[in-house]
C-alpha cells in the first residue's frame, strides 16, 4: 500500500474517530463536581490522586488533602505541599500503616479524629477539590461508619469534586462513585527485592 493511500485511511479513520468523541462531549450536559475512586492492586493510587491535586492547584482552586493510614513516614507529596503550598488544608492520621500499629482500638480512634477533620471538608462549598487518600482501608477494617462516610460524600456541595483511594471500600463506595479507575498490578520491582525508591515510592 502506498504511504498515499495509508495516510488517506490513516485521515478518514481518525475523523470517524474525532466525530464520536465530539459526539459524547455534546451529549454530557450536566455541570457539576465529580466523585473518583482510584482503587486495584497496582502501584500508582495516591499518586494518581496527588496528580488531581497539582491540576487543581493549578487552576488556583482550593484543595483539601486528608491521607489516611500515611503518616509516620515524610513523603514527597507531603513535603512539598507543607513548603509551598500552605493554601492546601493537609491532615494525616498521622499512625501509619494498620499491620505497624497492631493497635486496633488505637486505630479506630485515630481514624475517627482524621474523619472528623474530613467530613467538614465536604460540607465545604470554599472546597474545590478534597482527596481523601487511603480511605477504603477505614471502610474495609469498619474503622468508620460506612453509612456517614458514604452520605457525606453523596451530599457534599454539587460544585466540589472528591477523590477517594485505596484498594477495596465495598460495592456500596463503588455505586456512590461517578468514576471507578483500577490500577492493576502487573510487575512491582520490591518483590524483585528492589527497595522502595525516594520521589518514586514515597
């Protein structure tokens, strides 16, 4: 085939293309915030999260950040946003990982302190975006009420996006949810005995 002709069908494929996607941008009417849960197996939840959180920003929008489970450990993501971007309201559970603590009384009322910080979040209409990072481990351990968690976020301001990660959460999280995103878990260098690498893992 001539490069002629492969460019002509290389042409007529991507304008079918361009007419269903423009198709779909015209039929999505309804203007309001959005709720995202980026959950699976795979490496790469938070930092899909912290990513929305950096395209908020730079919209100038205002943006809640609450991680739990995270905490105890510095992380890249924490550290630049408490040195230049003190606009961000950032809160975290502060105990680290559930399997370090063996603490589970512990655990519940750390979780309901950081909920309590969370939930006026998204009460908020001032929020643009609120990232509640690891919050289905709450969900999965019945460290927090499923039923408050979910109607916070169904109520939350029609205008304000929020962004749920973790793996698991439960079908009930998952229906809420406008937009469910699995990572995968195809090859993960630790278990190859790599360690886990500054400004990649943490």
């Amino acid at each position: 085939m001539s490069d002629d002709r492969k460019n002509a069908r290389h042409k007529a494929s991507m304008e079918k293309q361009k007419a269903k996607v423009d198709a779909r941008i015209e039929e999505a009417s309804e203007e309001r915030g959005i709720a995202l849960l980026i959950t699976g197996n795979g490496k790469g939840k938070s930092s899909s999260g912290f990513g929305m959180v950096m395209r908020a920003l730079g919209y100038g929008q205002k943006v809640g950040v609450v991680q739990f489970i995270k905490g105890q450990q510095l992380s890249g993501e924490e550290i630049y946003l408490r040195d230049h971007c003190p606009q961000v309201e950032f809160h975290q559970m502060g105990t680290g990982f559930t399997w370090n603590t063996q603490d589970r009384e512990g655990d519940i009322a750390a979780a309901q302190r950081t909920w309590a910080l969370a939930k006026p979040m998204l009460e908020n209409p001032e929020f643009d975006l609120v990232l509640l990072d690891e919050l289905t481990y709450m969900l999965a351990y019945k460290y927090l009420p499923e039923e408050e968690v979910i109607a916070a976020i169904r109520n939350r301001p029609v205008e304000q996006s929020v962004v749920v990660t973790g793996r698991g959460g439960g079908s009930a999280l998952q229906d809420v949810m406008d937009t469910v995103s699995e990572v995968k878990d195809v090859k993960h260098a630790f278990r190859a005995g790599i360690k886990a690498r500054k400004g990649v893992d943490f």
